[in-house]
C-alpha cells in the first residue's frame, strides 16, 4: 500500500492536525455569520442612499440649490451651530462624566438617572419647556432681574443662543457615557503613584487623566457633531429665520416648493460635507496621537 494511501486511510484522531483548508472553512464561517447584517444594510440603506444619489442628479438640481443663497447660508449655520454646539456639550459632558467618575455608588445612580432624563421626553417637549424658560417673562429673565444683573428681559429665545442651548441638552448624553467609559478605564493607581511623587491635582489632570480620556473625548465629539448636522425641530421652535439649518431648507424643498431633486441634492451635500469633515477630524486626532507617541 503507497504512502498516499495510508494516509488518506489514517483516522484523525483528536491529536491529528488540521488540514490546509481548515483556516479557509473559517474564513468563510465569518462571512455567513455577517451575510444577515450586510443583507439588512443593503435593503435598509444602501438601497435608498442610491435611489437618494441617482434623484440628486436630474434636473441640474446641485447647480440650482447651490445658487441659491438661503441654501449657502444655511450649510454655514449648519456648521457653525453644529461646531458650536459640539464644544460646549463635550465640555459640560466632560466635567458630568468627571463628577460621575468621582461619586460614590449611590450618588453615580442618582447622577446617571438626571443625566439620562432628555432621553425619557421627545424633543418637541424639551424645545417648548425650554422656550417657556427662556421667553422675555420666563423664569431665567426674571431670575437675572430679581439679582440685579438685568433691568430689563434680555432676548434669549428666538436667537442663535437658544438653538445651542436646546441642542446641547439633547445632546449631552451622548457625550457624557463616551467620556465616562474613558475615565473609568484609567487606572487608578496611576493618580496615586504621581500625588506620592508630589504632583498637585492639577498636575495629575494635566498629564494624566486628560490624555488618557482623549479617545473617549474624540468619540463624544465625532458622534454630538454627526447628531447635531441633522436637528431639525431645534431651530424651527427656538431659532430665528436667520438660524436655519441645512435639515430645514431640505424640509422646504421636499414639501413647500416639491422640488424632491433639489431635497435629495441637499441631502447627499449633508452627507459629503459631514464625511469629508469627519475623515479630516479622525486625521488629526491620529496624526496627534502619533506624534504623542514619539
């Protein structure tokens, strides 16, 4: 009997190798597991992001909305609210997420459940409560003029301010769990051994809780600012005409003029200027994480 033979005729026992194409088998084990999710996201957005795409090219919509003014001026508004909006909600998330970090379990409790509170009311009633604050005889006015800061209601509502604001307490959740989950993974030994070694607390801020949390805080920024491209109801309740944003002119073209190509147009914009700035975002927070390492 050849070689061949007895080795095709040799049982594989438990101890046996593997064959050559058992890597293969798996290889291909992982593309039936992800079929269910790539079909789901054929159908559910591949499908209609090209039929958005091919609608966006008839009728020389790109040219037609891009010369139109109110559309310029609402792509800068979009980006400005949204930068601005960005900070201020990763600033404030950030130091939450800092008390948080800190509290004690009952206290983290407490302070996770307000955190939480604007997912458990729409939006719609967020920006109206808001809008009752922030009016000439609401109570944010009429606090800053019993204490003597104003003698007159301020206009807080209807402006650029208000839409930041309604923005921001939407948003804060979700740069408060990004940035918490980053602190929570720092080590906590690390802050004891450097106040052993004499550092102050803002030594030990500055050297080490701060750097460790920075891709929790590039995450909260990268996802508030995607979030915040797309409000649509902020700024129609507390924004002025002059405050509108791309999402809205987008709602203008679809049912005021039914202009759907000029919608769809406006809408592939969004969604290339987003990209583009979010690949620039995750370029410089590489280039700086490397140049940290070195």
């Amino acid at each position: 009997m050849s070689n061949a033979t007895l080795e095709r005729t040799r049982p594989r026992g438990r101890g046996a190798p593997p064959s050559a194409d058992a890597p293969r088998r798996r290889r291909s084990g992982w593309w039936l597991l992800l079929a269910p999710i790539l079909a789901f996201d054929v159908v559910l957005f591949l499908t209609p992001l090209g039929k958005l795409v091919g609608a966006s090219f008839a009728d020389n919509a790109y040219q037609r909305v891009l010369e139109d003014p109110l559309v310029v001026r609402a792509l800068v508004n979009t980006l400005t609210i949204s930068l601005a909006s960005t900070v201020v909600t990763v600033v404030l998330g950030y130091i939450i997420a800092m008390v948080l970090w800190r509290a004690g379990t009952v206290t983290r409790v407490i302070l996770f459940a307000v955190v939480l509170l604007p997912f458990w009311t729409g939006i719609l009633v967020k920006n109206f409560a808001w809008a009752v604050l922030l009016q000439d005889n609401g109570m944010v006015n009429a606090f800053l003029q019993g204490i003597g800061l104003t003698g007159a209601p301020i206009p807080l509502l209807h402006n650029r301010f208000a839409v930041i604001v309604g923005m921001v307490h939407c948003l804060l959740p979700y740069a408060v769990f990004p940035i918490f989950s980053s602190l929570a993974s720092i080590d906590d030994r690390l802050g004891l051994a450097a106040r052993s070694l004499g550092a102050r607390e803002g030594a030990v801020f500055r050297r080490i809780t701060l750097p460790l949390s920075m891709p929790g805080i590039s995450a909260a920024g990268l996802l508030v600012f995607i979030i915040s491209t797309g409000f649509f109801i902020t700024p129609v309740v507390m924004g002025g005409p002059g405050d509108m944003m791309i999402a809205n002119q987008i709602d203008y073209y679809a049912r005021q003029l039914t202009d759907f190509s000029g919608a769809a147009a406006l809408a592939v914009i969004l969604t290339v200027m987003v990209s583009i700035l979010v690949a620039v975002y995750q370029r410089v927070l590489k280039a700086g994480g490397q140049h940290e390492d070195n």
